[in-house]
C-alpha cells in the first residue's frame, strides 16, 4: 500500500491551513507528521481519510485517485483512528469492534462466527476483552480510544491512518499500542505529539509548520537541537538511546541551556 500527496491544498473560509503539502508513504513504512499545534496535522490527514475535501490537489493510493474512489473501497483500504471519536448512540464495546467489519459485508449481512473471531482478536490484543459487554459511553477517554483502535485493527486494511492515536493514553498503553500497529507490518501514516514516541517507532518524520512542510527525513535527520528549537521554540537536549539505539529527546526549561 502506497500513499502519494501532492500540492494539497485546504482552507477555513479565509485561513490556509495546508500550502501546497506534498509527502509519500511507501509500502510497510511507519511514516510519521510531527509540527505544533495547528500546523496541520489533522488536516492533512482529514484530507486523506475524506472527512475533508480539499480545494486543490491530488491523493493517491496504490496509483488509484483517491477522491474519486467510492466510499466503501477506500474503507477497505485504510483504517483510520482519529482524535474526536464521540458516538451519538450507546453500544456495548463489541458492537463498536464489529463495525470495523462494515466494509467488508453487504447490506443486511449479518456477522458470522469469522466476524466475531476478529473482534474477540482486536480486543484480545488491546487488553479490552473484558469489557466486550460493557457500554462504550460509560467507558473513560483512554479505554475508549482504545476500543476505537480496535474496531481500526477488525477492518483488516493494509494501511492505517492514526491522529494522535495514544493521545488519551498512559505511557503503558501507549507503548503497547505503538508495538502492536508495528508488530501488524502494515503501512501507517500517524501525526504524533510526542516526538520520543516518533522517534521510537517512525521510519521517516514531515514537519508541519503553519499549514507547510519545512523539514523531512528519518527521526535523527530531523529531530536535532536545532530543528526542535526552530519549529518549538525551546531548547532540548538530543541524544541517543543506549538500550534502543534512537534518538531521546529531553526539553529544557526556559532559562536552561546547555
């Protein structure tokens, strides 16, 4: 699964929130986007995933125009978790999990035992098998990312969108999360706020800043000193892992230099 953006382009009314982005994704890369906040993320990857559409430019999956591609192929192409995952109905956990079976079935099918064997296995790897019955809005914003995470990996698609995926989570899960959408060897484009997470799990980093790509390349590339202090505005100290061999990032307070 093969992701190409090119020159996109995407306003609010009179605000340009993307300029001309343009990035690829190659088959089974963990690619990350990383900027602050409002730079973009999300609207990039809203654009890509169709809750968005854009004013100018072009998105292709696989060589296929991914703007005019029905709705339930793309489904079967990218799975995508985002960060507001409100549900304006109460459902158990399970039933959440199965709706990542949608694109898969025709109307009126129902879920067979294969169906059932796949959410109990999205579940089963997130922690979340015993809660398969609770309600989905009695649930604290962690778990049910959680769950949102798992109906993402029942859909069975080659190619994963996350936005902040761990945002809600404790450092745990957000370990356990990362190490399994690694660990499934798909393609993965996420917008990650920790950069220690990024620089951990990412094979390639794009930089967003103000709505455009100003920075690229694999995490020590891009998250130096330098380039953390010209997209943040504060001091870090860059180093590399012993144990992981990555890098690690820790920031310093203002006032503090090295």
């Amino acid at each position: 699964m093969r992701l190409k953006v090119e020159n996109l382009h995407y306003s609010y009314g009179e605000s340009d929130a993307l300029k001309g982005v343009s990035f690829f994704v190659n088959e089974g890369e963990f690619v990350g986007l990383i900027g602050p906040n409002g730079s973009g993320k999300s609207t990039a990857l809203k654009n890509i995933y169709r809750g968005l559409r854009p004013d100018k430019g072009s998105i292709e999956i696989d060589g296929e125009n991914l703007l005019t591609m029905s709705y339930k192929n793309s489904a079967l192409k990218m799975a995508v978790v985002g960060q507001e995952n409100d549900v304006p109905f109460d459902f158990m956990v399970e039933e959440i999990v199965a709706m990542g079976r949608t694109p898969h079935k025709k109307l009126f099918d129902l879920d067979d035992e294969h169906d059932k064997e796949i959410v109990h296995h999205a579940l089963e790897h997130l922690g979340m098998e015993s809660m398969a019955k609770k309600n989905y809005l009695h649930l604290s914003g962690g778990e049910k990312q959680r769950v949102i995470i798992a109906r993402a990996i029942a859909q069975e698609s080659d190619f994963y969108i996350l936005d902040e995926p761990t945002n809600h989570l404790d450092i745990s899960y957000q370990l356990q999360i990362f190490d399994f959408i690694k660990r499934l060897n798909v393609t993965v484009l996420s917008a990650i706020h920790d950069l220690n997470m990024a620089a951990l799990y990412c094979d390639r980093l794009y930089v967003l800043k103000k709505g455009e790509i100003v920075l690229s390349g694999s995490p020590e590339e891009v998250l130096t000193e330098e380039n953390i202090y010209n997209v943040y505005g504060v001091n870090s100290s860059v180093t590399k892992n012993a144990l992981t061999g990555k890098v690690s990032i820790s920031f310093l307070p203002a006032g503090v230099n090295k």
